[in-house]
C-alpha cells in the first residue's frame, strides 16, 4: 500500500477521530492525581493513547505531562520528533455552534481545537501510520510528542526535559505552512515612573490588557483649567497626526479623550495602530511632563524601536518591533506600562536592554525585564528544512519557502525545530478564534505533507 492509498482510505477515520476529540473540552484545570493540568487534559490525553494504541503504536504517558508514541529505532536524541498538545485555550463567545460540538458544514468541522492543535495533531498521526503501511525503512526513530499545557506556561516540557531526553531536531504542525525557521527573540518589560503635575495633570488614565496586544482604543481624563485652549490643541494635533479622537466633558475643569486605532498582536504591529501611542503624542502636545513624556518620546517615533534607540534589522529575521501594550496611572501618579520587544536573530539581547534602558532611565523611568525568550533560528538550507519545504511543494504543488515571524511557536523547544503548518497560505489563523475550523481536505493534504516528510528525513 502507498502513502497516499492508506490517507485516503483514512478519510472518514481521520475525520471521526477529530470530532471525538474535539467534544473533550481539554481547557487547563485543577490539578489532581495523574492529571496535572486537569481530568478534561487527561481524558484527551486517555483518548490520544488509545487512538495510538489502535494504529498499532505503543503511547508511552508522561505522567499526565505529555505522551510520546514512537517509530522505527534509534537514539531519543537523534529522533525526528513531531511536536503538538492536546490542550486548548477556552471557547469564549461568538461561536455560531457549540464550540465542542464538532460541528460539520461546509467541507470544514468547527471547534475549539480543529486547528489549535488536534487536527494537525492527528494528520500528523495518520502520517506516522501512514508510513508504517507503506513499509518504508527508517534510518532512525520518528517520535509524536505530544504536550498538554502548551496553552499555559509549557510545564509539559520542562517535565519532560526532566524526565525523557527530547529529540534534537524536529517539526511542529502549530503554526502555518510553508515553514517558520526562524522567531524572533522576545523581551517584555515592566517601565515605572512618576507623573509630574508641574505639566499636564493627568487624573486618569487605565489603558490596554497584556503586554502583546496592541491596544485598538485609548483613553484618558485630563484636567483641563482652559477648555478652549485644551480643545484648539488637541484639535490641531488630531488633524496634524491624522488622529481620530473623541472628547467628553467628565465634570468641571475634566475632559476625557478617548483616541482610536486598530486593535492587533506585538508581533505583527505592521497590521495594527496602536491607539495608546496616538494618545501617549497627543498628552505630550498638551503639556504632559515626567514619564508620560519620557514614554511619548520613546514610543511615537514608530514601532520600529527609534524612540528608544534600538532600530537594527538583519536579513534573515527582518526588523525589530516594540509595542507598548499597557499603561496605568495610579491616584499617587505613579505611571506603570509594558514593553514589548520582537527582536532579529543577530542582535545581542543584553545589548539591546542596556540601551533602551539607558534612554528610559534619562528620562526618569525604570524598567524590569518580565520575560525573555532567545531568538530561535534553523538555518533555511539545512537538510530539514530543505526536506519540509519539498514535501510541502510536492503535495500542494506551490511554492514552498521558509520564513521568520515576530511570534513564538512550539517548536522553538527543540533546539532543531521549526514550526511546519498546519494553516495553510492565505487561509486565515483560526487558532483561539470563535467559530475555528480545520477543512477536512486539508486535515487529509496535512496527513500527506507529514508522510512525506516523515519519509523524507527519517526513511532509508
Ligand atoms: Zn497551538
């Protein structure tokens, strides 16, 4: 039997599989015995295992953390490894069906998961088998490991670093096709100052949610003790900054502005405005002094990080992007905000905090860093790479090519990995949407992409 004649004779079993899978809600929970990320977590977890077990794998249960199934022989180390979860982020609202449903309409099935992660989870699943049937020789072990907490945190890795040696080098099917060889490095850091009443007053100001999100809206309430003046400024600056704003008398002597832009994600500010640097320009133009002015300095220059003296770019990773995603002025006027920095593989990350740091410090703001991830970068005319994007073009017959991106995916836990689907070009992420879907022909071409590949780097 061919690779191609078993996935085919698969379709139906692939689909069925999905849908029972889909129906366990596996959101993070409290933990109990065996089951540290919840018994929803587990049950997927059960469910994974048995599903293996039928395909004639043996799934070895990594104390409820993740699961590994393997293939063929070899050293851990050197397996190919094909990293996905089971877990999934919470529906939330706006679903047309219920989101554990596994609903089927259209050529495509809805739930929370399709896409984020179990379908390409189970194509990937199917691959394995899939080269099993064909009786193809393998020149080293293939491992599916498969976290339950990539969702929140990623302890399922860390326990597994512990407990089992996990492969060098490998793919993700959690991202997008053709294949993201290279992420950006990631510094987030907490920015504190004080308000200096000499300038502008500020009495309110609660501004954005998480530190990589771009705030779409922004708002604050001024004291304004010559409205007209207020008024004439803010209007000039709004026409000259081409800002669309609002303005509401709150009481005597206050005036709230709430300023507009497009909501979106740090690591693709390109696609967004950021609301809360139109406002940080506006503040700065009627007066503003202390941090509020060290931050409108540092931001509204762009995203590109001039502001704060960090602008740099390389060829492969592209250019440097900050977000400041969160601002709060407290009743003392003690000014706290959060930076995000996407950052190119060639630049030095303690450099790069020394500077910025420096231009803040200046201007009477300190900064904690909160998190730092490493850049992740593999080398595009490495035999992985090479391997993926080929399987990828023989299957679709387009263009395969691998590329960077400002976010963080799975795969950078290998320290080989690269992220390889499963959204396809020009199809939009559905991961952590309402109303995700995977279409069941592409659950059938991913199970086909991964044989490939799966045959490619691991056959004879
Ligand atoms: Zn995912």
């Amino acid at each position: 039997m061919t690779i191609e004649e078993y996935i085919e004779s698969k379709r139906e079993e692939m689909v069925e599989t999905l849908a029972r899978w889909v129906r366990i809600p596996s959101v993070k929970g409290e933990p109990s015995q065996n089951a540290p990320f919840g018994k929803e977590v587990r049950r997927c977890l059960d469910t994974a295992i048995a599903d293996l077990t039928r395909l004639g794998f043996s799934a070895d249960d990594v104390d409820g953390y993740a699961l590994r199934a393997d293939m063929g022989e070899g050293s851990d180390e050197d397996a190919l490894a094909i990293l996905g979860h089971l877990d999934v982020v919470p529906a939330g609202d706006n679903w047309d069906n219920e989101p554990y449903s596994a609903t089927i309409k259209d050529g495509k099935i809805f739930g929370r998961g399709t896409s984020d992660d179990k379908g390409p989870v189970i194509a990937s699943m199917y691959a394995m088998a899939a080269v099993k049937a064909a009786g193809i020789p393998l020149k080293r072990k293939v491992s599916l490991i498969l976290g339950c907490d990539e969702e929140c945190g990623m302890d399922d890795i860390e326990y597994y670093v512990k407990h089992r040696t996990l492969p060098r080098e490998g793919f993700s099917p959690d991202a997008a096709f053709p294949v993201i060889n290279t992420e950006k490095g990631i510094i987030h850091a907490l920015l504190t100052g004080k308000q200096d009443n000499s300038g502008l007053v500020i009495s309110e100001m609660n501004v954005g949610s998480r530190p990589n999100v771009i705030p779409g809206e922004a708002s604050a309430v001024i004291n304004v003790p010559d409205r007209i003046k207020a008024v004439a400024v803010i209007n000039d600056y709004a026409l000259e900054n081409r800002i669309s704003e609002k303005l509401e008398d709150v009481s005597e002597g206050k005036l709230r502005i709430t300023v507009f832009g497009k909501l979106g994600h740090a690591a693709m500010p390109e696609d967004a405005d950021n609301a809360l640097v139109k406002l940080l320009g506006l503040l700065r133009a009627l007066g503003a002094k202390g941090a509020v002015k060290t931050l409108a300095d540092a931001f509204c220059p762009g995203y590109d990080g001039s502001g704060l003296n960090i602008r740099c770019e390389d060829q492969i990773s592209g250019k440097l992007t900050e977000n400041i995603g969160v601002l709060n002025i407290d009743e003392s006027g003690n000014v706290t905000a959060t930076l995000d920095i996407r950052f190119p593989i060639s630049m030095s990350e303690d450099a790069l905090i020394k500077t910025f740091g420096s231009v803040l410090n200046k201007g009477g703001v300190d900064y904690e860093i909160t998190h730092l991830k490493h850049a992740h970068h593999v080398p595009a005319e490495s035999e992985l790479v090479r391997a993926l994007v080929d399987s990828y073009s023989e299957v679709t017959g387009k263009r395969g090519y691998a590329y960077a991106i400002g976010g963080g995916t799975y795969a950078a836990c290998l320290e080989c990995g690269v992220a390889f689907g499963a959204t396809h070009e020009g199809e939009p992420d559905m991961a952590h949407q309402a109303n995700e879907y995977i279409k069941l022909e592409e659950l059938v071409q991913n199970a086909l992409i991964y044989a490939k590949a799966i045959a490619a780097l691991a056959g004879k």
